[in-house]
C-alpha cells in the first residue's frame, strides 16, 4: 500500500514522480532475463563455462563486474537464448570494458536453435556496430516487425575493437513476454533443421523433451 511506497522513498520525496520510479521502470523494462529458459541457454567459445548466463541478470545489477563471460580462442562469442515463451524484443544493451575486449559487432538472428559458428555466415536479421558501454546506458533497438514473435535469440559478437578475446559484463534485453502454446514451442525448435521452403505442419512429430 501507500505507507509501504512512503517507507520504500529513502527519505526522498515519494510522490512516484521522481527518478527513483523512472529507475524502477527503466529495471522492470529489462526483465526478459526472466524468461529464459536456462537449463538450454548455450554461451559458445565462452572460456569459463558457464559465465555466459551470468551476464543476464537483473538492469540494478548490471554493474556486478565479478560476473562477466570472456571468450577463450578468438575474440568470437555466440549466445543460444531459448526464452519459456513469445518475445517480442525492443532493445538489448550490452556492457564491457574500456579496452580492446569491448565487443564492437553484435549480430540477431531469431528463432535458429542451436547455432554453430557455421550457421553465423548467413544473413543475421539485424546487425550493430557498438560503441564503448560501460554502464550499461547504451540501448540498442530492434526493428520489431523482426523481432515481435521470437522464441529463440541468437546473439553474435563476431569482433572487438582490437584484443584477443572478447569481454562481456551484461547483457539486457528489453521487450515483452507472451506465454506460447505448446504446439508453438515445439514448432519453433523444428524451425531450425526445416527447409524454409517447404514448411509442411503435418511433418513435424512432437518433441516432448524440448517443452519444459
């Protein structure tokens, strides 16, 4: 209730209408990390297996620098990110460090489980050149007629600004979340070994391991 809001201000006006509610929103915006489905959330040449999940974690978090993902033979870095759901994704932000490490090409490609840097040779649904992001203040937004019934995100860092390996502290996505049907899930997990050509329903057999 009101008293709870009033004890929650800090001392500082608690009229809602200050920056610490444009925070709170700005952090409620970021929350898809939630919904990822992370027992199947795939970090590829990440030198510590398992820190490429630490990097998506809750926007008031961001700045957490002991977790981080560093990539181990090259300075190439491919997220799989299966979400429990519809996404329809608005922006990402993505934080490093002010050197070489910092990535300087970030590549989306949607609904392509399981990529290899094989699969990255083709045409990523949107391409950014990044700039230097310390803080985690950069937004990146998506063309969301492209990106408005994703249920798999693939992220490609292809290169850095110089270094060897690459280095990620956060990485946030923005956007809105949908239960999917189960019928919906498992067609998008056969979107990826299915010629595009010939997207024939009565093909596809269900596959009950990959519904969680």
């Amino acid at each position: 209730g009101l008293g709870a809001a009033m004890a929650h201000g800090h001392g500082r006006c608690s009229c809602c209408c200050g920056e610490e509610a444009a925070g709170g929103e700005r952090g409620a915006a970021w929350g898809l990390y939630l919904r990822i489905d992370r027992q199947r959330l795939q970090c590829l040449n990440e030198r510590r297996e398992g820190s490429g999940a630490l990097v998506f974690r809750a926007w008031e978090e961001r700045g957490d620098r002991t977790q981080f993902v560093e990539s181990d033979d090259d300075e190439e870095l491919l997220f799989n990110i299966p979400f429990t759901g519809n996404v329809k994704l608005k922006g990402v932000i993505v934080m490093g460090e002010d050197d070489g490490t910092h990535p300087a090409e970030m590549r989306l490609f949607r609904n392509i489980p399981h990529m290899s840097f094989d699969d990255t040779a083709r045409e990523p649904d949107q391409t950014f050149s990044l700039n230097w992001d310390l803080t985690g203040e950069l937004e990146y937004p998506t063309k969301i007629s492209r990106f408005s019934n994703v249920c798999h995100l693939s992220i490609h860092f292809s290169k850095n600004f110089g270094a060897e390996t690459t280095k990620i502290f956060y990485i946030g996505l923005k956007g809105e979340w949908t239960e999917a049907h189960r019928h919906e899930v498992t067609i998008c997990n056969y979107e990826a070994s299915a010629n595009p050509a010939d997207h024939k329903l009565e093909q596809i057999t269900p596959q009950t391991q990959f519904i969680s």
